[in-house]
C-alpha cells in the first residue's frame, strides 16, 4: 500500500491539469476523475454557442435600423380628398388615405404621395386633433390637422394658418 509522496504532490501541480489522488474504502489510491474533464466538451459548445448568438442577436438589431418605417394608419374618416377655397391654394388638393397622405400641387398635376410614420388623434369638443409625420426625402415632415366633425365637416392644417380644407365632392 503506497500514499502519495510530496513530490507527487508538486509533480500534480506541475501537470497541464491536476487530476486529485484519493485513496479508496481499501486505502489504495487511484486517480479520481472529477467534472472538470467533462467540462471541456461543453466549453468549445459554449466557445462556438454564444459568439454565434451574440452575432445573430446583433443582425436583428441592424437589419430593424435599417428597415423602413412601417406606415401608421390614420382615423378613416379622414379619408378622401379636401380642397381649399383659400385663394392662395386654390387649385390645390389633399389626399388622405389610411396609411398616405398625397398632396396634389396643382390641377392636372399628379399628387405626391407619402407615407405616414407617425400619427395620433386626440379629441377635443367637436373636433379631433391628428398629429402626423409623413416620410418625405428621407425626413419626418411632422404636420397638425384639426378635424372638425360639425356639418360640414372640415380640416383645418396648422400650416398654412387660416386656410379651411372641405371635402371634394
């Protein structure tokens, strides 16, 4: 029956990985085999696992900056095309859709159409304020239309000021 020397002890701390020597029910030593040897497998599983995570984690976040905004749909009664009577914009016209706001500069002129990237309403008395931002060059064009529901119903943009947009008939 032999133990473990001191310098089997040094010669263990010296080895690449030391393996424990522990004597068994019998006083023999052996070698035990700890769960350190079986980590390895499943370090290299880690060591390929979570770069390949980390990459495609990052994918997703690029590819949803690089995506397109997605269109924001406008309240439907809003729909349909509005003219002015307003001298300076008279022969003008607003086409609002669901999820594009096109904007006709002249008659017989073909509308410029844009998608809307942002849009709230809010109600207040008669009337609804629609806050909206439609997508133009690359630019949110931020604009504010107050809706008003009485008979006839109108729209009245922030911009220009004074200017009543009625629905074409």
């Amino acid at each position: 029956m032999t133990t473990p020397t001191r310098h089997a002890s040094a010669d263990r701390a010296r080895a690449p990985f030391a393996l424990p020597i522990v004597q068994s029910l019998h006083h023999e030593p052996y070698v035990a085999i700890t769960a350190a040897a079986d980590d390895r497998p499943r370090g290299r599983a880690a060591a390929i696992f979570l770069p390949l995570m980390a990459t495609l984690m990052l994918g997703a976040v690029a590819t949803s900056w690089l995506r397109p905004p997605h269109a924001v749909a406008l309240p439907a009664v809003l729909a349909g095309e509005w003219r002015t009577t307003e001298p300076a914009y008279r022969d003008r016209a607003l086409r609002l859709g669901e999820r594009m706001i096109g904007i006709v500069p002249g008659e017989g002129l073909p509308a410029q159409d844009f998608v809307i990237v942002e849009a709230t309403a809010t109600p207040r008395g008669d009337s609804t304020v629609v806050t909206l931002a439609y997508e133009q060059d690359g630019a949110a064009v931020p604009m504010r239309i107050a809706f008003v529901t009485a008979d006839p119903s109108r729209l009245v943009l922030s911009s220009p000021r004074g200017a009543i947009w009625e629905r074409a008939r």
